[in-house]
C-alpha cells in the first residue's frame, strides 16, 4: 500500500502533514480524502489548502510547523474602568465565522462594469499636455488617480459589490434597498 504526504499549508492546521493511501470516502455529493489518523478533507480543497509534497522531510515541506500560522484564541480580558482616552489604541473588530470563511475561500476571476460619473479636465487638454511633456503620460495618469477621493473609492467598491451580490443571489427583491450598477 502506497501513501501520499500531504500538507495543510491554509486553515487551523496549517503546517500539519498527513498521509493517505487514497482512500476516498463519499457523504452525499462531497467526496473526502481519508488520512491515515482518522481526519479528512474535502476533495475540493486540495491544492488550496493542502498540497502533496515529496515526504515529511523538512526540505520537501511547504511550511514548518514553528513558523505555520497558530489559530488565533478567543482571550477574555477583564474591561478597564478608566474611561478610554484619545491616545488608546482602538479595539480591532473580530471578523464574523462568515468572513473568514469567505477570506480563506478559493477565489475566481469576476469582470465586473462600474459605470460612475467623475469630474475630469477637458479631453483636448490631457492631449495636448501629454503630448507637451516627456513623461506627460505618467503625470496626467498620476493626477488622475490623485483625484479619486476616499469617498469615490467607497463608491466605486460598493457597485462592484453589489453588482456581484446581485449576479450570484439573483433575488432582486432581497436587493431592492441596493442600487444595482
């Protein structure tokens, strides 16, 4: 029986290898690997979350387990009574189950088409001081993406997001509160 060495490079057990002889084990439409400690993973996230590799030698590992990412834990701290002041740090928010499953989630390309109104010089200008410069091309680009305020690019991150929302949901009457693109 031959066995191949995996090992968990994303996720809680990042840096952790394990070997399987293949074994696949299905559970309605979800096929899992089957590892020889009694774990498994789902099919779907091989070479996303764990990856083959030549043997459990150092050399051949992807991570070291001294350097893998430990999960973070959830740390009850006592609330100071002071009230806080200007110069404390502010608390950072905990991102939701949802979130993180979302962030660690393999990612596809999506075109997405923004259509956004900004203000611009006149076209006949940019032209001309292009054309007038030796690198007229990067200062009048430079100045362009200068004038994007927070406040646009804010804009412009919601449309696309709710573009996306609306292409995958398809609920239009969920979205009727959302601007659609």
């Amino acid at each position: 029986m031959s066995l191949t060495t995996y090992q968990w490079i994303k996720g809680d057990r990042a840096g952790d290898v394990v070997k399987s002889d293949g074994t696949i084990l299905q559970e309605g439409d979800i096929n899992f690997l089957v590892f020889t400690d009694g774990t498994r993973c789902n099919e779907n996230l091989l070479g996303d979350f764990i990856m083959s590799v030549a043997s459990e030698n150092e050399e051949d590992l992807i991570l070291l387990n001294e350097i893998a990412p430990q999960p973070l834990q959830v740390v009850n701290k006592p609330k100071p009574e002071a009230k806080p002041t200007e110069k404390s740090n502010p608390v950072k928010k905990v991102d939701s189950p949802l979130v993180s499953l979302l962030s660690t989630a393999k990612k596809n390309p999506k075109t997405v088409k923004i259509e956004l109104t900004i203000d611009v010089p006149p076209y006949d200008l940019i032209r001309v001081l292009a054309g007038s410069f030796e690198d007229g091309n990067e200062q009048i680009l430079n100045y362009l993406i200068s004038t994007f305020t927070p406040e646009a690019i804010d804009e412009i991150t919601r449309k696309a997001a709710l573009d996306i929302m609306a292409d995958i949901l398809e609920e239009k009457e969920n979205l009727e509160k959302y601007e659609r693109v």
